[in-house]
C-alpha cells in the first residue's frame, strides 16, 4: 500500500506542476500579445515621425530659399 500512496502523492505533484505550466503559458502569451501591441504602437509612431521629419526637411529648404534674399555681404 505504500506505493500506491506515493504513486497518488507523485500523481498529484505532477498535475498540479501541470496546471502551474498551463498558468505560465497563459501569462506568457498575454505578454507577447502586449509586446506585440506596444510594437505596432511604436511602429506606427515611428512612421509618423518619418513623414513630420519629411515635412520639415521640406520646409525648412523653403526657409532658408526665401532669407537667402537678405543676406548681407
């Protein structure tokens, strides 16, 4: 009887480290769904970045072609 008792005690032990594995692994693919949310997010702010970055290039070529008239010598 001894070892139908540690087999119990051994199958408990395995099905509760299972349920704390099944625990991890729902953990984990919520944090990857987050990364993977913030990186869209960041993303989409780098793009944004590019075009402003784009457009005040272009403006400040458009500046600096309308002082170039009052430059002094």
């Amino acid at each position: 009887m001894p070892e139908i008792a540690k087999t119990s005690e051994l199958i408990r032990e395995i099905s509760a480290s299972s349920q704390e594995q099944a625990q991890a692994g729902v953990r984990i693919n919520s944090a990857v769904q987050n990364f993977t949310q913030v990186a869209r997010h960041f993303a989409g702010i780098s793009d944004e970045v590019a075009q402003n970055s784009a457009i005040l290039s272009h403006r400040a070529e458009e500046l600096s072609e309308a002082i170039s008239y009052f430059k002094t010598e």
